[in-house]
C-alpha cells in the first residue's frame, strides 16, 4: 500500500499547485476559451484540500476516485468530468499497491476514458496532447523516468502552441486558436510534473 | 406523468429559467420541465449535481431529454447520466440541438405524448435543416 504520509504528500502538493497556477490558466483559458479554467479548478481543488484528512487516509484507488468524483462535483465547466473521469478511471484499474507497470496500463485506460468523455484524440489542441506523450514515455520505464516525464508533459503542453483548436470552446475561434497554448494541456503539465516532483524526488 | 421530461441546461441560469418558461407557455402542465444553470459558485458554468437534482424534478416513465448549450453542458450532462442509477440511465438523453428551440421542439412532441426517442428526434431535426 502507498505511504499515507506521502498519499498526503502528493495530493497536498497536486492541489496548491493548481490554486497557485489559477490565474495564469485563467489567463490561458481567456484568450482561446470562456476564461474559467483557472477559477473552476481551483475550486475543486479547494475542495479536495478541505477534505485531505480523509483523501490520505484511504487506500490509494479509493482516493483516486474520490478525488475525481469531488471534482466532477466541484469543478463546474468541461474541465470537472474530463479530469474527474481521469482519475476515476485511474482508480478503477489501480490495485492498492501498484508496480510501475500497473500504472502505466491504469494510465492508458484513463487517457482512453478521457478521450471518450470528450469524444476528442491527439491533435486537436486539448489535454490529450500531453496525456498521451507522458503515456508513451511512461511505458518506456527505465532510469530518471520521473525527470523524463515532466520534460515530455511541459514540452507537450508548449507544443499545444501552434496547433488550432478542434474541440471545446477555442474551436470556436478556428486558427485564431493558433499561438495560444491550451490551457487544458497546462493544468494537465502541471498536474503532471508535480506528481513526478513528489515522487521522483 | 407518462409524458416525456424536459431538462434544460445553459452555462447562464437566466437562459435556463428563460427557456424554461418559454417551453411552459407552450406546453402548460402537461410535460414535466426543470432547468439548471450556473457553476457551484453561482457564476456562469454548469454543475453535475444541479443537472442531477434537474433530471430529478423532470423524472417520467417514460424518460427525460436533456437541451444543452455550449460543450461543457453536454459533458457535465453526460456525466450525470453515467452518475444515475442504472435503472435510468437508459431513460435519460441528450439532444444534439439548439437549447432553446429544441427544448420548445422538443416539448410540443412530449405534449402529444411521444416516446424518448420521437422527443430527442423532433429536436434534432432543427440541426439537419
């Protein structure tokens, strides 16, 4: 089973990282969406850090899916089911005490899932164009693995940049999309190294 | 109520409530309507658990069709379905159609006492048109 002190640890640090980020994926979200990205998580993850107590002590798939049902809940906005169903799934598949390779098949199928939820793929300027290149890397194992992601999350999110929006709101605006980069793809960056900070560290 | 429900959700409350009346002046009483809007904090946005307690209010046998705005109402409404028990989740859709003039749509065909799949049909021609 995952340490509870480092279970605490890592929600703890995935939560404040993205209240500490709110304004600048607001500001992403403003230019290509409706501008609430930052705002609707933060709230969510508000939500998640007035609940830690019970989040850490729970095995780590019941986590994952309580976490991810408080932010379908809370979250409000496309952002709540698509990263709520990312970690809802994560937990379904997750046996409490998972080998690296338990996690990178539970990451496939809750990149899957959220590729169903959003009836969206790769390319289209959205979150999964950093889920799937961490989940490429993931499977690849090997040394400094942790350090390999958050390269490949922050460089996936920054390759969103030039890409024009085929889903959610930014579609809308066609290639007035291109140049921005997709405030999905950074909350998930962000998620991302953060969790590889906690762990690879 | 054997008539099909009406659920509508808009990011604005105020479009949804609007809706909602204009769908009640033409179907009275005879089709159960419920609308829902707005993110948990009361700003603009759409929330599961409103859209939930919605489906509830507008419950019949004989299912509910959901109209919805803009992206992020349809996955929230999705969601939800997923989150309903699973006796109901077959009952339960959503239209591919404009909010407002689907729900109207929609509603005339329930006030004639249409199944789900006539309902969700008659709003969505609007979208083939």
């Amino acid at each position: 089973m995952m340490d509870q002190g480092v279970q605490r640890k890592l929600i703890q640090a995935v939560a404040e990282t993205m209240i500490a980020h709110a304004e600048e994926l607001t500001a992403l979200d403003q230019a290509i969406g409706d501008g609430d990205h930052g705002l609707n998580m933060k709230r969510g993850f508000e939500g998640v850090l007035a609940n830690i107590d019970v989040l850490a002590s729970q095995p780590l798939p019941e986590a994952l899916k309580a976490i991810g049902t408080q932010l379908v809940m809370k979250v409000g906005g496309a952002s709540g089911p698509l990263y709520g169903t990312l970690l809802m799934s994560l937990g379904k598949g997750m046996p409490a005490d998972p080998t690296l390779e338990d996690v990178g098949c539970c990451f496939g199928a809750a990149v899957d899932a959220v590729k169903a939820r959003g009836k969206s793929d790769t390319g289209q300027k959205t979150m999964l164009d950093v889920l799937a290149p961490v989940q490429a890397e993931l499977t690849k194992g090997g040394r400094d693995l942790a350090a390999r992601i958050s390269t490949t999350a922050f460089r996936a999110a920054e390759a969103t940049k030039p890409m024009k929006a085929l889903r959610g709101r930014a579609s809308f605006l066609g290639e007035r999309s291109i140049g921005h980069m997709d405030p999905g793809a950074r909350s998930s960056a962000l998620m991302i190294t953060t969790v590889c900070n906690v762990l690879g560290g | 109520m054997a008539n099909v429900g009406i659920v509508i959700v808009s990011h604005s409350p105020k479009v949804a409530e609007g809706a909602a009346d204009m769908v009640r002046q033409m179907v009275g009483t005879t089709v159960p309507v419920a609308h829902t809007g707005g993110n948990p904090d009361g700003g603009l946005g759409t929330a599961v658990d409103g859209i939930l307690t919605a489906i509830d209010r507008a419950w019949s046998d004989a299912g509910v069709a959901i109209l919805v705005d803009l992206g992020g109402a349809e996955t929230n409404s999705e969601m939800a379905i997923e989150m309903l028990p699973a006796a109901r989740q077959a009952r339960v859709v959503v239209c591919n159609a404009p909010v407002v003039e689907g729900a109207v749509m929609a509603a005339t065909e329930s006030s004639g006492g249409a199944p789900l799949d006539a309902v969700k049909r008659a709003a969505e021609e609007l979208m083939a048109s």
